[in-house]
C-alpha cells in the first residue's frame, strides 16, 4: 500500500458521512480497519479505483489510487487535484456552515452532530443513470443495481481482494444497445431497464442538450432540470439530484419522504401533513424547495444534503 495524504478537517470533509448520504453508490466500506483502527474506503470514480482513509486527529484524508491501468490506456491525473475536484474542496464549508447556522437554529443544531456533510462533483452520466435507479428505491438496493449495472456494461479496471472485480461505469453507447433492456430485466431492474435503455437511446440521437452543456455554471438550474425530465424515468425530484450532485448546480431541492418530513416536523411549514409524504404535488414540491432555498440561500442543496443525512440516522 502507498498513501499520499492531503490535509483536510472533518469540518470541511466529513468522509463517513458524505460516501453515505445517498447522493453516490459507487463506494464500499472495508470489513476491517486498518492497522491504526481506522475506517478504509474503496470506490470508483471516473475510471479511477480508489482507496481512502480519514485521520481526524491529523486533520488527514490519506488516498491511494488502487488501479494505475484503464485497459491499455494509462491513466494519468494530478492525484491531489483530481479529489479536491470530485470532494468540491476549493469551497469553503466551513463558512457555509457558519451561515446556515447564524440564519435558522435548526440547522445549528443539526451541524453539531453532523460535521463535513459535503456534495461531490460526480461523473453526469453516471449520476443519470444511478438516479433512475433510484426511483421508489433505498440507497442500500440502488448500490446493488448500480454495481450490477457496471459489472454487465462496464469496463473492467481492477480486482479487490474483498470486493471482487471492479468495472468502471458504463458509457452511454453501451448503455444504448438492444440488449441492454433485457439483460437489466434479467438483472432485477424491472421498469426501470426501460427507462436506462430509452434515456441512453435519447441522449445518443441528441434529444436533449448534451450533458456537458447542460453542467456548465452558465446554464440555468431550471433550464437544466427541464431538459433532464426529457428522459425516461426522470422527474424532478430525480432531475434535481442529477443537477445538484453533477451538474454544479448548488441550489436545487429535491424533495422526497425525508425533506418532505424534514419540512413538516422541523420546520412546521403550515399545509403539510405528515401522512402524505409519500405523494407530494406539483404545488407542495414548489413550496417546499422555495422555503429552503430563500432561507439558505445560494448553496441550499448543500445545506440541504445536511438535513437529509442526519434524517437517514447514520
């Protein structure tokens, strides 16, 4: 094993609690600690295997890039550079914390518990795709479909003494062939191996904005959320965690059970009950998202991955 390390504070970095929080499914806690009692992490990113251990005494995220090869093609990045990218560290959370909590008590007594909450930079087209598995799902079943999805479609890149075989995730092209719809049926996926192959199809022949447009600062959430919903399977829920975890957007809420429950019972937003979170209207989405990002501001999908991870009771 050869660690390089880069200093990060669990107050701008919480590791645990940002691989958990539900916005990526592509990271794998070890069964064992490593020698120094500590939690190791392996994931993929982009074609890049990864392992990653926190040191919060040392203010230390120590990281090894497992897989050097990607084929035949050698794969060579700024190490450093690459997770300050992907972890959004070149943004303070600190501050943000600090803000979020001077406007609403709520979230200060959130943050206490939950330090280093932090939104990631992801790959779009895997954050697609992983969120139309997603739907009417749990995070612990997605991450099952996600990994299948890559073992079936994707590029294999390096074998893990614990995990098995791991595959980079697949590329749009191949998600888009004729036997892409069956061999997902076959896997478990059921409506949604339709959905993967249909968005897959769209995305190839042009009818939506390509991807990298639609990830520019410069392209409105709301046009970036309304050319999403395009796809098979996408709604806005969907459509506004894709723009929030990959598209750098920063704004977006996307409202499920657990914000919808956030707002009822934290927050007491008058005209909602608790009973119906599970079929929220066109009209409470919009209320709700408006509440929270009028009172967080520009980054309120940041503050609100907060929210959502302490209510997953991790």
């Amino acid at each position: 094993m050869s660690f390089s390390s880069l200093k990060v504070p669990l107050s701008e970095l919480n590791l645990s609690l940002t691989l958990r929080s539900g916005q990526c499914f592509r990271w794998r806690r070890r069964s064992e600690k490593n020698k120094d009692g500590l939690e190791v992490w392996v994931g993929v990113v982009k074609g890049h295997v990864l392992s990653l251990v926190q040191d919060q005494d040392q203010n230390m995220i120590h990281y090894e890039f497992l897989n050097k090869r990607h084929g035949d093609k050698r794969i060579k990045v700024d190490e450093e550079e690459f997770l300050r990218n992907y972890f959004q560290l070149h943004t303070s959370l600190t501050d943000l914390y600090k803000h979020w909590s001077d406007v609403d008590p709520v979230f200060k007594k959130t943050a206490a518990k939950f330090p280093g909450v932090r939104v990631m930079n992801q790959d779009p087209v895997e954050n697609v795709f992983s969120f139309i598995c997603a739907t009417a799902n749990n995070i612990k079943r997605i991450q099952k479909m996600v990994e299948a999805m890559c073992l079936e479609f994707g590029d294999h890149l390096f074998d893990d003494p614990e995990f098995g075989p791991l595959h980079a995730f697949p590329s749009v092209e191949s998600l888009s062939k004729e036997t892409v719809t069956p061999a997902l049926t076959r896997l478990g996926f059921g409506f949604r191996a339709k959905y993967i192959s249909c968005s897959a199809k769209m995305i190839i022949s042009g009818g939506i904005k390509p991807l990298e447009t639609l990830s520019s600062p410069s392209t409105p959430s709301h046009e970036t959320r309304t050319e999403l919903m395009k796809l098979s399977g996408v709604g806005k829920k969907v459509a506004d965690c894709i723009s929030l975890f990959s598209m750098a957007k920063t704004e977006p809420i996307p409202v499920d059970t657990h914000v919808y429950q956030i707002a009822c019972k934290l927050y007491k937003m008058k005209g909602l009950d608790p009973n119906k979170s599970n079929s929220v209207s066109d009209k409470k989405y919009k209320e709700i998202a408006n509440f929270f990002q009028t009172l967080f501001g520009s980054h309120a999908g940041w503050a609100h991955s907060v929210l959502f991870t302490a209510d997953l009771k991790l």
